[in-house]
C-alpha cells in the first residue's frame, strides 16, 4: 500500500514540476525556422515538376546501361518508365550511385529515388 502511495505521489509531483516549467518557458520547444518553413518537400517538387529524378545502381539483371545507346535497361528501368507512364511523370536517369551513396544522395536531395 505503501509502495503504490509513493509512486502516485512522485509521479503528481514530477508532473506539476514539468508544468511548472512549461510554463515558465524553462522548458521550450524549437520553432520552424524560415529555412525549414519554405523547403520544398521531394513529393511537392515532383508534382510541380512531374519529374521523378532517379540515381542508379548497375547491377545486372536488375539495372545496366546499352554501352551503345546509352539507354537504360533491366528490371528496375522498365518498372520505373511504366509507373512514369501511368502517373504521368517524366524519369529523368539522374546519375550512377555507389552502393554507399545511395541513402546519401536521397538524404541531400540530388535523386528523389534510387
């Protein structure tokens, strides 16, 4: 009984004090800044663009490149021209990406997919 008196009361005064401190504005919480504010989200580019810019990885039988026409080809390409095709986007073959740059390049915005 003891035990679930000391547990009721500390949780009631831990609560009060974050209250307390809310309030006070010890506490705060970051506001948007205009830099995080005005940034264009990928899915809000490739709508005003209806461009999906996509980096790649050569790995056979998935993805390689013609050495003669340079066109991409696989497994990979053909999905991505096809739901291109049906979303009414371009697929602009942005760069080739080292298996380590892949999360990279997504994460810095140069590719919106790979």
């Amino acid at each position: 009984m003891r035990t679930v008196f000391l547990s009721v009361f500390i949780t009631v005064i831990v609560t009060v004090l974050v209250a307390l401190l809310l309030q006070s504005g010890v506490i705060t919480f970051p506001e948007k800044t205009s830099a995080t504010a005005s940034k264009e989200s990928v899915y809000d580019r490739v709508l005003r663009t209806e461009t999906i810019r996509c980096g790649y990885s050569v790995w056979k039988p998935l993805m390689w490149v013609d050495p003669n026409s340079n066109k991409k080809m696989g497994i990979f390409p053909d999905l991505m021209e096809e739901i291109g095709r049906r979303l009414g986007l371009k697929i602009v073959w942005q760069e080739e990406l080292g298996w380590g740059m892949v999360v990279e390049s997504v994460k810095t915005g140069r590719v919106d997919m790979a």
